[in-house]
C-alpha cells in the first residue's frame, strides 16, 4: 500500500506537470504534494493504534489531499491507499463513513477531468472503495482469527509443559520411593531382624550374637552408602566396584536363616546401567519379600543372558500362595515397583506360585542387538 500510495502521488503529479505547463497552481501542486509525502512517511512512526496523534496526521492527510483533488483532480486516485489507512486507524463505523466521503471526492474529481458523462466514473469508484474495505474486514478477521489461534496454541503449549513437569514430577517421586523401598527400608529391615536375633542369643550364645551384630553393622554401612547416592543420584554402590551385575548379585543375601544361591547362565554381555541397576533392584525387593513373607530356607537367583534379552529369575522353596498378592507390610511398593522398573525398560514380569511349593518371579528385558 505504502508502494502504491507514492507511485500513484508521483503519476499524478507527473500528469498536472505534463497536462498545465507553466500554470499558475504548479508551485501550489509541487509543495502539497511534498507535504503529502512527507506526511504519509510520518504515519508508522506513529503506529496503528488510534490515539490522538494517530488521528491528528490522518484529518492532515486527508485534509491535504481534499485541497490537492480540488486544484487538481488527477490526485483522486491516491485515495485508494488512503482507504486502507483509514480503516487502520479509524473503528469500523467512522472509517466506513470515511471511506465514503472520500469516494464522493474521487467520483466528484472524476466527473470534473471527464468531458461527457461516463456511467463507469460513477460506478466504478464506489465499487473500488467496496472491494478495498471488503478485503480489509476479512483480512482483519482472519489476522483475529489467527491471533486467537496462536494465543490458544501458546497456552495449550504452556499447559503441556506444566502438565509434564508434573508428570516429571511424580515419575521421579515414584522412582524415589521404589529406591527407598528397595534399598533402605530392606537394609534397616535386615538390621532389625539381626539385631533382635542378636538379643535373643545374647546371653546363651555370645558369639553367635556378636556375628549378627557385626552383619547388622555391613549393612547399616550399605545403607549409608545407598542413601549417599540416593543424595546424590549416583549409580547403585553394589554396582560400583566394577565387577558388574553378576557380583552385585551373588553378594546379596536374605537374612541369616535364608541360603541365598547364585547362577549365570549363558554368555554375559555388557548391559546398560539402567537395566544394571534395575535387575539389581529388583533381585533386592524378591529377596526382601523372600525374607519377610515366604517363610523360605533357600532362595535362588539365576541370570539368564538369551542374546536378545536379559532374564532374572528369583525361586524360593517357601509357602507360596494362590494369588498374587502383596503383603501387609508392603505398603504397595513391593511387586508394583518390580512391574514399574520392568515396564519402563519394555520387558514383562511374571510370578508363579503354588502353595506349599514356593514362588518364582521372573523379569525379562529386552536388549539392543549389537551394532
């Protein structure tokens, strides 16, 4: 439009200079049409809200292009962009209203550069002023439309992102409460039964009562050392000497009336430290369930690698039971957190068990074939 309005300026003073050479009106013409100029590149400066100044430099504009048109009906054309701005800077009523004396001026002008009558000079600038205001309101209702479309897409953004903050939020929650049930709630569990086996053999058996208590003292130091990481958010302490999953393994244990046993099946693969420390954890929560729940003298933990997964098996000779179930003292932590870590690494967990002939749990996770 901008473009527009200053070519359509420039041809009509190049047509008053060619049309009257030499005419008295010319020096009136040239300076008009600078003011005019120098008036429409003030206009964004301004921007398009229709405050005071808006509205002072548009009745200058259009003040200045009435006195033009009157001296020189060529000029009528320049209305065009001037409608635009009008309907810009104005609301709809008064820009509308506007609008139309403006087209009376241009089809006046018109009228007076024709020599006969011509219905098209009649008609044609109020249909020009229709289509251009016509193009301008559905322009205006599309950018709103857009407007309220971006504002709705920012805010449905800003409430996904809240939404999964909060989900951030509880997954790391949950994941903290499955690391303290599996690793301090089971340390000081084992410390209370030591410790209260230690009491009862105090007096008869010294020894044996010294041997639970220093066994009550390792584990208290593994519970340190768990919620150390736990502070810190460090791999499992079992897993950090090196040595792998199949020694973390094979040095856990259930208490001092269970016989915890180990075997590795297959050819061991490096696995990653996620699924490391989830069997890890796992192995921990069955045994503790072993310890508290199954009534059990033995236990055996096998890790199977199969090429394409992983699988831990957790068997225990204890009562069993007919249903899967989660004990009292459990707190809902116990198996839904074996099926949380399992799940969240795309493998399955299954239990089996028959009363009177003991349980076995069995997680298998996948693996990524070798590169």
């Amino acid at each position: 439009m901008h473009t527009a309005f200053f070519l359509l300026l420039g041809a009509s003073v190049a047509r008053f200079l060619l049309r009257h050479p030499g005419s008295a009106s010319t020096p009136w013409i040239i300076a008009l049409s600078i003011t005019l100029a120098l008036l429409y590149v003030l206009g964004p400066a301004l921007g398009a809200a229709p405050t005071a100044r808006r509205l002072l430099w548009l009745g200058l504009v259009v003040a200045v292009w009435v006195v033009l048109v009157v001296l020189a009906p060529s000029f009528a054309w320049c209305a065009v962009p001037l409608f635009f701005t009008a309907l810009r800077t104005l609301p709809p009523r008064a820009a509308i209203v506007l609008v139309a004396l403006l087209t009376v001026f241009v089809v006046a002008a018109q009228l007076k550069l024709s020599r006969e009558f011509d219905p098209n000079l009649l008609l044609a600038p109020p249909a020009i002023a229709a289509l251009a205001t016509a193009v301008f309101v559905h322009m205006e209702r599309q950018a709103k439309s857009q407007r309220a479309l971006i504002d709705d897409l920012i805010r449905t953004r800003r409430e996904l992102a809240a939404t999964e903050r909060r989900e951030g939020t509880l997954a790391e929650r949950q994941r903290l409460s499955m690391e303290i049930h599996d690793t301090l709630a089971q340390h000081l569990s084992s410390q209370q039964m030591l410790l209260q086996a230690a009491d009862r053999t105090w007096d008869s058996d010294p020894a044996t009562a010294r041997a639970h208590v220093r066994t009550a003292t390792g584990i208290a130091a593994r519970g340190l050392a768990e919620a150390r990481r736990l502070v810190h958010d460090l791999a499992p302490p079992e897993l950090e000497g090196g040595g792998g999953l199949a020694d973390a393994l094979l040095a856990l244990d259930a208490g001092p009336d269970i016989e915890v046993r180990f075997h590795l099946e297959g050819s061991p693969a490096p696995l990653p430290d996620r699924v490391q420390s989830a069997l890890l954890r796992i192995a921990q929560g069955a045994l503790a369930n072993v310890r508290e729940h199954a009534h059990a003298r033995t236990a055996a933990l096998t890790l199977s690698f199969l090429g394409d997964q992983v699988v831990l098996d957790v068997a225990d000779d204890g009562e069993g039971f007919t249903e899967p179930r989660e004990a009292a003292g459990d707190r809902g932590h116990g198996l839904p957190a074996m099926r949380a870590r399992v799940r969240q690494l795309g493998g399955t967990l299954t239990l089996e068990s028959t009363p009177g002939e003991g349980t076995v749990l069995s997680a298998a996770i996948p693996l990524e074939p070798p590169v």
